[in-house]
C-alpha cells in the first residue's frame, strides 16, 4: 500500500431520487365514455446504497467522486400502471467501512461484510395515483399524490482495516521490519520515525495452511489520542483488531513505562481497547545478551510475551504460536 493510493477518510454529498408523482388519469375508451379513475402510482426514487466488496481495500475511488445523485422516480400511467422506480446507485466500500452523517458525526452503520449492503440514503415514495382516492361521494378523483423530494444528506465515509492482529508500538520499534519478513508485504523501512504513513496488511502463513492477518499500524506517540504525531488519523485502526501485539525495543530506556503509555494512549482514545487480548514481544533482541535479558524479564508486564529479533529470526517461530493460541482460544 503506497501513500498515494491509501484513502481511507471521505466526504460526499448525497442526494437520493425524487419519487414519481401518482397519475390523475381517468379511464376512457371507445365504448366506456366516462370511465372512472385508473391513475397509477408514482415509482420510488433511487437509493443510494453501500456495498461491501472485499476487492477493495481502500476510499481512493471516492477521493474524486464528491457528488452521488441516484435516479428519479417516473411518474404513473393510466390502467392503474405504476411508473419505474429510479435508479439505485451502489457505493462499493471495504468491509470495515463506518458511515456518518456529515453534520452531527453520528454513526449511521458499519459494513463488516462482503456483499453486505445498507441503504445509506433513502429514496422519495413514489405519489398514490387517484384510483386510491375514489369512494361512493367522490367518483371520479381529479387529484392524485405528488411524489416525496429526495433526501439531500453529507456523509462521511471512515475506513478502520480489518486484521487479526494489530502492530502498536512507537515510531521505530520494528513492526514494519516484522511485518517484511513474517509476511509478502513490503513495507517501507527506514531509521527514522513515521517511515509507515499508512496502515499495511500482511497475511502470515502458519502450520498446517492456517494464516492470519497482519497490520502495520502507523507509530503512536505520547499524546496521539489528542491528534498528536499522526495521531487520531490511525488509531482507528486498531479498534477493529482482534489481538493487539505492543511492540517495544529491548535498547529502550524503561520498556514498562513505553508499554505503559502506548496503553494509556489507547485508554485515553477509546477504553474498550483494554478489553482486546494483548501480547507484548520485545524487539530487537539481538542487541541484548542473555544476561541482560534475563534481568529486562524480570520487570515486565504481566501478559504473554516474547523476545524477537526479526534480524536473526530469534523468537519468530514462537512468537506465531502465541499469536495462533490467543486467536485460537
């Protein structure tokens, strides 16, 4: 995934179809000179409706597509013939994708699903033709419904990646080099922070043709939650991950007190976080001795944890197995 082409925040304007006006008609032929009413109801105007489609895995057909306006409705027809509806128009959006009204920033849905699909702007009712109207006072009806206006609506469209496992850790702490080399993706990888701008998924092939899916989240940095850094941008991201594996450097000054304020960055974000399996795996190991890691064991977090090095494959194999038997459990 390339900067270029990554979008995953959109604004559209929405505009739904006008349904079709109900017809007034009153029936006449050769031999039924005064015929009573046969006006048909007016069609429905189109939709506007977001679809899931797992072929797309980012916004970027919308970037320039600011406007979507579906199809009106047409009006009745005589013999009690009601008019086609408008045409629907089909957003196709990434499972993971959440809709919000433009104005008030309410949440409307999510779309967790391919094929999933859900009206995101509703059509006008076509118009009652004035056949609904007749009774034994008012036998012939002149009058008939107009169709309802389409609904104007401002929607923001807000991708959060989907992935079993979700890479928090500071600007520099290897998730992009582990990503590289557990994974095919090829992340961008350099010695300086915020190298990763974008989420990138990788799928990490396990034992017996089982896999699970890998995100690279763009670093967190002390005050992220407050937009900070890159800030809230991608810590979206991770609300939509299974596990969260913290990834801390074995040369960092104190890595309890890192664990501790990437987890207080998420707390301050959003404290159903807390409630998502969490793994810790300290990079970067082969900087460190035995000795030495013996003595960082001993202050460390009480969760699953595991000293790798993505330079030397230390820790990798066992690293998987931790990762399958919390997705597993």
């Amino acid at each position: 995934m390339s900067g270029s082409n990554f979008v995953d925040y959109v604004k559209i304007f929405c505009r739904s179809g006008k349904g079709g006006a109900g017809s007034r008609h009153l029936r006449r032929e050769k031999f039924v000179a005064k015929g009573g009413p046969d006006g048909g109801d007016g069609g429905r105007g189109g939709h506007i409706i977001l679809r899931g489609n797992r072929n797309t895995w980012t916004l970027l057909h919308l970037k320039y597509q600011r406007h979507v306006f579906a199809g009106n409705g047409e009006p009745g027809g005589k013999q009690t013939s009601t008019g086609a509806n408008g045409r629907d128009v089909y957003i196709d959006v990434p499972p993971g994708t959440v809709a919000k009204d433009g104005e008030t920033g309410e949440v409307l849905f999510e779309i967790t699903h391919d094929k999933e699909e859900r009206i995101l702007v509703h059509g006008g009712k076509g118009g009652l033709g004035n056949v609904h109207f007749k009774s034994a006072t008012n036998q012939t009806p002149r009058y008939a419904q107009p169709g309802e206006p389409g609904k104007e609506m401002t929607v923001i469209l807000e991708l959060k990646v989907l992935a079993d496992v979700g890479l928090v850790g500071f600007p520099n702490a290897g998730k992009s080099t582990l990503l590289s080399v557990v994974s095919a993706a090829k992340p961008e990888i350099a010695n300086y922070p915020f190298t990763t701008l974008v989420p990138n998924l990788g799928i990490v092939k396990y034992r017996d043709f089982r896999s699970f899916v890998m995100a690279d989240i763009p670093g967190i940095i002390e005050g992220a939650h407050q937009g900070k850094g890159l800030g809230l941008r991608f810590l979206r991201h991770i609300e939509r991950n299974s596990i969260l594996l913290f990834m801390v450097p074995a040369d960092s000054d104190d890595i309890h007190k890192e664990y501790k304020v990437l987890l207080n960055e998420l707390r301050q974000y959003n404290p159903e976080l807390l409630d998502k399996k969490r793994l810790l795996a300290i990079t970067k190991a082969d900087l460190i001795d035995d000795e030495l890691q013996a003595e960082i064991e001993q202050d460390l977090p009480d969760i699953p944890r595991v000293f790798i090095s993505s330079v030397t494959q230390k820790g990798i194999a066992e690293l998987k197995d931790m990762i399958w038997k919390e997705l597993d459990s």
